[in-house]
C-alpha cells in the first residue's frame, strides 16, 4: 500500500505589494494604496467577506473603530494562509461549517473529505424535496423541546446564534426562494433537493472550499506540535495519505467513523441507537387497511418494564396504516421520543390510538346518533371495527344494539395495537446517541478535551423529530463551529471586528 502526504494546492502568500484577491476583504475598510491594495470591501449579515461594487450587488460603510496597519494585515494574512481545517464529512453540517469558517477567514485552507456523495441526505430528504427547516418555532425555548436528545442543552445560545429564521434568510439571499407550509415544514418553492444541493456546493467552491470524495479518515490523533495527524485512506486505489492540520471538525452524521475519530481523541460515545421509525404491528386483518390514512389521531405509547415518565410519549397528529404496521407524524414522533426505551425493550410495546380525540361519547344517546359519516370513518376502517368486536359487516347500524354501540365507541377512542418491530423510514434514518454535549461547549461547538477540535450535526447525541429539525441542527450547528475556527484563525483583535 503507497503512502504519500497529501499534496494541496498552492495558496499565495502575500507581500506588500502583492495583488489583492476578490474573495479576501475585511469588512467596511478602504484599503491604503500604499501597501499595492485596492478595493472597498463589506460583510453581509452572515458575517462573510463581499466585495463592495461589481458582483457584490449592495455597498455598506461601516464606521471604523480601530485602524490597523497595513504591514498586521499582511501578516495575519500570512498567518491564516498556512493554517489547515479539516473537515470531516460532507452533509449538511459539514458542508456549512466549511463555508462560514471561509467567509469568517478567507484565507483559511479549508479542505472537506467526504466518504460517498456531498450532502447526500440532503439529496434524498423530504421525498427529494428536502425539508431544510420548520418555520413555525421562532421562540428558542419552543424549537429546543422539538429534540428528544438536547432539549434542555439547546435552550440556551445554540438556536440565537443561527436559527430557523437566519436559515431561510442565508438561503434566501443566495437566490433561493423557499414556501412554509402549514405544518411549519419548509421546503424550496422547485420542490427538489436538488436546489439545496446545487446552492451550497456552489458557495463552497466560490469560497474556495476544497472539496474531496471517496476517501475516508480513518484515525486521528495529536502531534508534538499540537496539529491533528490523519490518515486517509482511498480504497479504489490502495491509497493512504498523511494530513496535518491546525483545526479539525468532525461532521460524519451517525457514521461509526465519525465515532471512532472522537473516541481517539479522548471523547466518549453515548451508545448511537435508530431514531424516527413506523412500528411494526402483528395484526393480521390490519393488512386490509393499508394505505388508509387519519388526519388526526391521539396516539400513546406503553413499553414494557419502563418506570420512566416521558409525556411526550402521547402525541396527536396524522397516522398511516401500511402494509407491515403503523406509520406517519404521530408514530415517528413517539419513535423519536422513545428510541432508546423501545431499543432497550427490543421494540416492543404497546399503541393506544384514540381516532376520534375530538368527539366524546359521554351517554347512550350520542353514541347511537353517531354514524360512520358523522364519525368520519372510511368504510374499511369500520369494517375493521365491526371484525375486531365479531360483528357481521353487512349488518345496518339502526340493528345494532346500544350495548354493542358502547364497545364500538369504547375501540374508536381506545384502540390498542401490540408493537413486536420497527420498520424503516427512509426520509430521515436518525439515529440518537453520539459525543455526549456534556464534552462540547455548545457556544462554539469546540470540544472541552481537545483545543481546535469541533462537533457538528448528528456526530453529537441530538436528534429532533421529524419536520425539519434534524436540518436545523445541523445549520446551527456547522454555523457555530464555522464562525469560532474563523475568529481563532484570525486572532482576537480581527475576531472583533467581524462579529
């Protein structure tokens, strides 16, 4: 097996009178013609560098609250130039860290190795029309209890820095137009993944971002100098490669190679198990309901030998019967809440589902004045019912007694449902579990046991439940990390200027 260091390309070093490149500014500052600059350059609301004029489209003055020399300049730029952030993992996360850590510095080497294909779960999210963010939780603390694993970590800085809102604005002004639909799920307005896809690689290669697939870090550990030493391995061609560097971001999803990365840098792993599943159901005559759905059920969730009081294991919303089980919103969202529980009772439990939780049969008289239509009950799903309690089909509902009408009433609003499986659900495939955020400052998605070490998206235990919110962690997440290996690179005094 050949093993090489990994050759980049060349990144200019710049002198006093060297030529000033489009993508390298500082924000509002006129630079002196004396030191060969020329230019007037702004900072859009992301805080990434822009060229004033030309192909920037808007120009912003900015009072200046400190001047610096132009010979500091050139040499954090000189600095920044040799530094190296590696990025491990090419989804969501990984991809939008990449892009803000170079609009923070742009002259950060910024290089991103990708396993498969970029943002490939972008790719195929939201039935290919990638759900990017819920736009119906604006309040920080609302947002947070979306999350199974991180709710009450992410109630403090995580979403004010980046949120849903900041999400739908960074697409936005890149030309991207996105619609909210009424269940908070936002989606592009073409409908295609492919629209998000195609806008972020774009930007990351306009920032400069070296982007590199089908190779895979396969261990990482500290030198003497205090850089990350990996090795990469390409195994198409029997290929392994030496890489140092300054800054080392792990993205990699619920990959195990993101896991084994962390646990050689000193982390510990919270045990990952499958979140956002259907249920299989053992119901033989449930078989003839697939593909009927309910818009609006109330569904509680009982496992075996579990004391643990989780409210969220009651959830109301839509239901789809499939031909292994039980599916849609209101069983992912039990599934998302109760992952861990259900692994531990090897999946199986037990679903109570109220398909009528707005109608309440309190007496005799309402219940025999209910009908299917008025019930809202498609005809399979009643004749379902009249089997389940041994009633013939063809028997008219006048002719059935109120006794009978009692035990009908009694399965709509208490029907249970024996769980001995998960299914899959091939739209979002999360997975709880991870680096516990007990070892990461959330503030900037830096690990508390290793210095210039950062965590984004999935690698770290927060999984939210379905409708956007996996997305948004990822945003937030990448954004963070982006934003503090930008300001490290560049110092503290330049930091400030471009908070």
């Amino acid at each position: 097996m050949a093993v090489r260091t990994l050759p980049f390309l060349a990144f200019p070093k710049f002198t006093r009178n060297s030529s000033f490149p489009d993508t390298v500014k500082l924000r509002g500052r006129p630079l002196s013609s004396k030191s060969g600059f020329s230019g007037l350059v702004s900072q859009n609301k992301f805080g990434d560098a822009d060229k004033i004029g030309g192909d920037s489209g808007f120009l912003r003055w900015i009072k200046r609250r400190r001047r610096f020399s132009d010979a500091s300049f050139i040499c954090c730029a000189q600095e920044v130039s040799e530094q190296l952030l590696v990025v491990v993992g090419g989804g969501a996360a990984g991809i939008f860290a990449a892009i803000r850590a170079k609009g923070v510095a742009p002259y950060l080497r910024v290089l991103v190795f990708e396993k498969g294909k970029f943002l490939s779960k972008v790719k195929i999210s939201g039935g290919g029309r990638c759900n990017v963010t819920h736009g119906h939780c604006v309040d920080t603390m609302v947002l947070a209890e979306n999350y199974p694993r991180g709710n009450k970590e992410l109630q403090g800085s995580f979403f004010k820095m980046h949120g849903p809102l900041d999400t739908i604005s960074w697409f936005s002004d890149r030309g991207i137009e996105l619609k909210t639909e009424d269940d908070g799920r936002v989606f592009p307005v073409t409908n295609s993944s492919s629209t998000i896809v195609d806008c972020l690689l774009l930007e990351a290669r306009k920032k400069g971002v070296l982007l590199q697939t089908g190779k895979v870090v396969t261990s990482a550990s500290r030198a003497v100098n205090g850089k990350f030493v990996l090795k990469i391995e390409k195994f198409s061609v029997d290929l392994v490669e030496a890489v140092e560097a300054d800054y080392l971001l792990i993205a990699t999803g619920s990959s195990r190679q993101g896991h084994s990365l962390a646990v050689q840098l000193g982390h510990s792993i919270v045990e990952p198990m499958p979140s956002l599943f259907t249920f299989k159901i053992n119901d033989t005559h449930l078989l003839e309901l697939s593909g009927v759905s309910f818009p609006n059920v109330k569904a509680k969730l009982v496992m075996p030998n579990t004391s643990k009081i989780i409210p969220q294991l009651t959830q109301v919303g839509p239901m789809l019967v499939t031909h292994w089980g039980l599916s849609g919103p209101v069983i992912l969202q039990l599934s998302a809440w109760g992952a861990r529980e259900l692994f531990r009772s090897n999946y199986t439990g037990t679903i109570f589902v109220d398909f009528v939780p707005n109608l309440h049969f309190d007496n005799k008289q309402k219940v025999h004045n209910s009908s299917p239509p008025q019930l809202g009950l498609v005809k399979r799903f009643w004749n379902y019912l009249l089997d389940r309690e041994g009633i013939d089909g063809d028997v008219m509902w006048a002719c059935i007694s109120n006794h009978t009408l009692i035990s009908i009433a009694s399965l709509l609003k208490h029907c249970n449902f024996k769980v001995n499986g998960k299914g899959k659900f091939k739209d979002e495939f999360v997975t709880s579990g991870g680096v516990p955020l007990s070892e990461i400052n959330l503030k900037t998605m830096e690990s508390k046991i290793q210095p210039h070490l950062f965590f984004a998206g999935e690698v770290v235990n927060v999984d939210g439940v379905t409708g956007g919110f996996n997305f948004q962690n990822a945003w937030s997440g990448g954004y963070i990390a982006g934003t503090s290996i930008g300001k490290l690179t560049l110092g503290d005094s330049i930091a400030k200027e471009i908070s």
